[in-house]
C-alpha cells in the first residue's frame, strides 16, 4: 500500500488508523474484561439463589405429610426464568423444582459447588447432613446473550464516536498544517526572478530549518546573479570607449593607406569591432532586462517611443523597409520607457536583419497594448522557433547578429509578466514571422480618452 504524497493526507490516515486501532483493542479488552466481571456476578448470583431456595426448601419439605412427592412450584405470572431449580433427596428423587425446570439439564448430584455443562452453568449445595440437595442452573446462552449486548454498546457508539474522531483529526491536522500552507502559497505566487527571503516567522520548529536553509540558497543564488549581472554590464560598459577608439584607429588607417590588401584587412577588423560593440551593447540591455527596474509609478505614452526607435533605425539604412502603425489614442503604460525602447529596437532589429531584404517590417502598437513586429521570410519549422529566445541562438548561422535580441526581448516580457509569442508562417500568410507580446498598457484609460476625442 502506498501512502499518498501529501503530508495533510499521511497524518490524517496515519492518526486515524492509530486511534481506531487503540479504540478497538480497548474495546476488546474492556469486553474481556467485563465478561469475567460477569461470570463473578452471575456465579455469586447462582449460589446466592440456592442458599436462599434451600433453608426454605428444607422447611416445605419437612413440614410435608407425603414425604417422597414432587412438588413443582406454579409462576405467580407469566415471565422468562433464567434460573431453574430443582431440589433431590440422597436417591435422587425429585422433591421439589421450578416451574420451568427441565431434569435432563440437571446432572446427578457429585458435591457441592459449581460446575458446567456444554449448555449450562449450575451451582450445588445440601442440607441435613447431605439428605435435600439443591441444584440451581443457569443457560450458558443467558450469559453470552448479555455478554453480547454489552459488546454491541461498546462497539455501536464508535460507529459514530470514531467518524467524528477522525473529521476532528483532519481538521486539527489542517489547522495544525496551515503555516505549511501559507508557505507554499508565497513560494508560487513568486516569480523566477524574485530571490529574496521569504517570511517563514510561523512555521513549526520542526519545518523552520528547511525554510531558514532555503533561504539562505536564495540569499546565494541572488548574490551569484546580481555578481554576474553587475559584471556583464561592467565589462560592456568598459569596453565601450576602448572599442570606440580602435574603430577610429581602424578607421584612419584605411582613410592614410593606399595599399588595397591593408584596406580590406581594416575593414575587416573595423566591422568585427562594430560586432563587439553591438555586442557589449546586447550585454548591458541583458544586464538591465534581468537586474533593472522596469515598471514605473506612473503611465506614460508608448506611442512616441516607438516612433523615436523606427526613426532612428531608418536613419541608419532602412528608410523605406519599416511601416509604422499607431492609434490614435495614447497607449499608456507603466513599462519604463528605456526598457520599452530596449525592447522595440531589438524586435526590428531582429527583423530587419532576418527577413527579406527588399520586403518592409511591419511594426503595429494596438491600442490595448499589443505590440506587432512582423516581417516576410522563410518558414521556421516549430523547433526552432522554441531556441529562438535562448542566449546566443541565431535561426541562421550565416546572419551577423549578437544571437541577443530575442533572448533580451523574453527576459523583459517574462519581467513585465508577459509572453513573447513567435509564430511562423506569420497569421493569414503562407511564409514570413512575426514577433507579439502584450505589454502592460492601461486600458481604461485610453478607453476613456477615445470616449473623449469621440463626444
């Protein structure tokens, strides 16, 4: 038998089997108990009949003028007679008996005291020198009749005792097991990113080590985190102004060179610099998606971000590939609007590099706060749309990329409390890929300004 998982369940079970158990063996014991008890009553019962039967037996007797007759006593009412009597001389002739007495249940007189037959317990004593004996009998069925009523009064009231026993287990059970449960409850209503303590002042003594241990390995894992956060955007940012300067030098030397060999070298080391700029740039944007503050105490207006961040990439050689949507209405949001920026560029970004080169990206912000960046290409089989949010995870390894974007653009929606939704062939086309998320926009506020521009 397997016990079940949960702990409520065990002792429930456990506490309930235990108190049945014991519950029944008292009962057990006291019923064998208080049929010994019986026996002692019923048997001093017994004797004290015959003695009181036999003085005035005696006297009947004596007193009679047909000596030798039997006499047998009429019931004075009708009633059920659990001891019989019958009185003997030294031959063994009937004197005198109950109504209700049968002779063959009497034995032959041996001596006096007790003794039992396979239906009977009987009780012997005699008078006058051993000449009028007395027996008095008792059915065994009697006895074990009572015995039997008195096992079923203590075993009926546990048939209502024990279920009631065990609902008061659970429920102290329960109520003893709820610090466990307001527990647990902190523990999911936390995120992956939350790594500080959690309360565990309530717990049992017995629990509060597991709780003080687990906190001390999130104290840890939050020290490791933030340890490798802070030198990744360290490292970014000191490496910004050496790259800068070695972009430049590269940059003199192929405008002072004639040598078309030494150019090409330049160029060469002058684009894999701006690769390790981008680079250290992904790195500081990673660093502030998972360790920064991203929501903010107030709403602010997302459309105008967007347009700064498509601008700004058309500015740098893609005029005419990026279609911009907005509404008409504020999309307010709480998102800090760096992280929003962070998100959008990396988005385009993504999309410029990986889809058709001559087809436009499409870039849509709904007014309930869906942000849409969408761009044609190839079908991406549904594996690697799974990879491609993983850090360093390109879909074609030929493309220049950091293998970032997306990677940084999960980070913020898994943050935020979003979800990054990749799809491919886009929604109603049979090729492209499209990137969505929902970012936390208040809707009854832009509700109510459309309700305004509307009146």
């Amino acid at each position: 038998m397997r016990l079940p998982r949960s702990l409520q369940a065990r002792l429930g079970l456990s506490l309930g089997l235990v108190l049945s158990i014991l519950w029944l063996l008292a009962a057990t014991v006291t019923a064998v108990i208080v049929r010994g008890k019986l026996d002692e009553v019923f048997d001093s019962a017994l004797r004290e009949t015959a003695e009181r039967i036999l003085p005035l037996a005696v006297t009947d007797i004596v007193g009679r003028e047909d000596q030798g007759m039997t006499q047998r006593l009429a019931p004075i009412r009708a009633h059920d007679e659990f001891f019989t009597y019958m009185v003997r001389d030294a031959e063994g002739r009937i004197l005198l008996q109950s109504h209700a007495a049968d002779p063959a249940v009497f034995p032959p007189y041996s001596a006096p005291g007790f003794e039992q037959t396979a239906t009977h317990r009987l009780y012997s004593d005699a008078a006058l020198q051993g000449t009028i004996r007395i027996t008095v009998a008792e059915p065994l069925a009697h006895r074990a009749s009572v015995a039997r009523e008195i096992r079923m009064g203590l075993v009926l009231p546990l048939l209502i005792v024990l279920p009631v026993a065990l609902a008061a287990i659970v429920l102290a059970v329960r109520f003893s097991l709820s610090p466990l449960r307001r527990y647990r409850a902190r523990l999911e209503a936390r995120n992956a990113r939350d790594l500080s303590v959690v309360p565990a002042d309530d717990l049992p003594a017995e629990i509060g080590p597991l709780a003080a241990t687990l906190n001390n390995l999130l104290d840890r894992l939050r020290a490791a985190f933030e340890a490798e956060r802070s030198f990744a955007a360290n490292a970014a940012h000191e490496m910004r102004t050496p790259l800068a300067g070695a972009i430049a030098q590269a940059q003199r030397l192929r405008s002072e060179t004639q040598d078309p060999a030494t150019d090409a070298r330049a160029a060469e080391i002058e684009a894999t610099l701006k690769r390790l700029t981008r680079l250290s740039e992904r790195l500081m944007q990673l660093a502030r998606a998972e360790g920064g503050r991203l929501r903010t105490d107030r709403s602010t207006d997302l459309r105008p971000v967007a347009r700064v961040v498509v601008d700004d990439l058309a500015r740098t050689g893609a005029m005419d590939r990026i279609t911009l949507t907005l509404p008409d209405s504020p999309v307010l949001s709480d998102l800090d609007p760096d992280a929003f920026a962070i998100l959008c560029r990396n988005l385009v970004e993504n999309a410029l590099r990986h889809g058709t080169q001559t087809a436009p990206v499409e870039v849509t912000l709904t007014l309930d706060g869906q942000l849409i960046v969408a761009n044609d290409g190839p079908v991406l089989p549904r594996k690697t749309l799974d990879r491609l949010t993983a850090r360093f995870e390109r879909a074609q390894a030929r493309t220049d990329g950091s293998g970032l974007g997306l990677a940084i653009v999960a980070a913020i929606a898994d943050r935020i409390g979003s979800q990054l939704n990749l799809e491919s062939p886009r929604p109603g086309r049979s090729s492209g890929f499209q990137a969505s998320l929902i970012l936390p926009a208040d809707v009854r506020d832009t509700s109510a300004q459309a309700a305004m521009r509307k009146m």
